[in-house]
C-alpha cells in the first residue's frame, strides 16, 4: 500500500501546483489538471474497494463482512490482501444455487 500513498501523495503535491499555476496558467490547463486529478481519485477509490466489487460482483454469500473489512483494513496492504483472497474463495451463492457446488 506504499504506492497508494505515493499516489495520493502525488495527487495532494498536484493540486497545490494546480493552485499555484492557476494564476499563470489558462483555464484549459486548470481544467485539464483538475481532470487528471478526478480520474486518479477515482482510479486509487476503485483499486482500494476492489476486493468488495468482486465480492458482490460474484455473489459472495460474506459480501458485507468483506465490505466492511475492505473499508476498515484496506489502507494496511495485508488488510487488502486478505479482502482479495477472501473475495475469490469458492462461497458463492450463485454457484450453490446452480447446483455447480454441492
């Protein structure tokens, strides 16, 4: 999870710039980094609940717990880790309910 502090870091270091350049700078460039510092949000958001997407996403029948982990231990690398492999064990409702594990 280093790199998620890197990158938030970063993201924090850019819109201090953002703001200081703003007043050299024309409102496509501000806007422009405004933008990339939105999708880089969106992208560290994304990768830190990831393990609960695939949690839902699979029908997990632990869904919430994996959820609420996520969000609780997520920041810590082995608490993201855990979530992950938690998420992909063979405890799918919809592979019970079509009979694929018996």
């Amino acid at each position: 999870m280093k790199k998620l502090l890197y990158v938030i870091i970063f993201l924090s270091v850019l819109t201090i710039g953002t703001s200081a350049i703003a007043a050299e700078a024309s409102t496509a460039e501000v806007m422009g980094m405004f933008l990339l510092v939105l999708v880089g949000l969106v992208v560290v958001i994304a990768l830190y609940i990831l393990p609960s997407i695939i949690a839902f996403k699979r029908m997990h029948k632990n869904r919430m717990a994996i959820l609420c982990l996520d969000l609780l231990t997520a920041w810590s690398f082995l608490g993201w880790v855990a979530c992950v492999v938690w998420a992909f064990t063979d405890n799918c409702e919809e592979e019970i309910a079509n009979g694929i594990i018996k």
